[in-house]
C-alpha cells in the first residue's frame, strides 16, 4: 500500500489531474480503500494484459523468475 500512498503524494505534490498504478501482481483491499475517492486508478497484472490484448494487439504473460518470492500482501 505504500506505493499508492507515495502516488496520491506525488499527485498532489506535483498538481497532476489523476495517477495510474500498474503492478504485475494485485492489490490488497487497503490499498483499494485507499484509492477509493482519490483521483487514482490501480490496474492489475490480469488488467495489464488485458488492455495490451484489446489494444495493443499483443498477446502477453507475466511469468515470475524462479527464486522470485513475493511481498506481503497488504489487508
């Protein structure tokens, strides 16, 4: 959640209109809480691809290394 949090200060810091998030993994429902209201968009790995698809014409995976470990998810 500290990377939405950093993004909504940046924005304000910075006088943008609205910030986009993308991750190749999800979010947890703080970070979501977090974003509701606020001039932010959070989009996931499953929405990344999905828009690549549908707009881009390409087809892609989000394939984790090996000895990749992730991060804990916030609540």
């Amino acid at each position: 959640m500290s990377a939405v949090r950093d993004l909504f200060g940046t924005l304000q810091n910075e006088g943008a209109s609205k910030g986009i998030l993308i991750t190749t993994s999800g979010y947890g429902k703080a970070s979501y809480e977090f974003a509701e209201g606020k001039p932010i968009e959070l989009l996931s790995g499953s929405n990344l691809l999905y828009l690549l698809a549908e707009h881009a014409d390409i087809e892609a995976k989000i394939e984790a290394p090996s000895d990749w470990k992730d991060a804990q998810p916030d609540n």
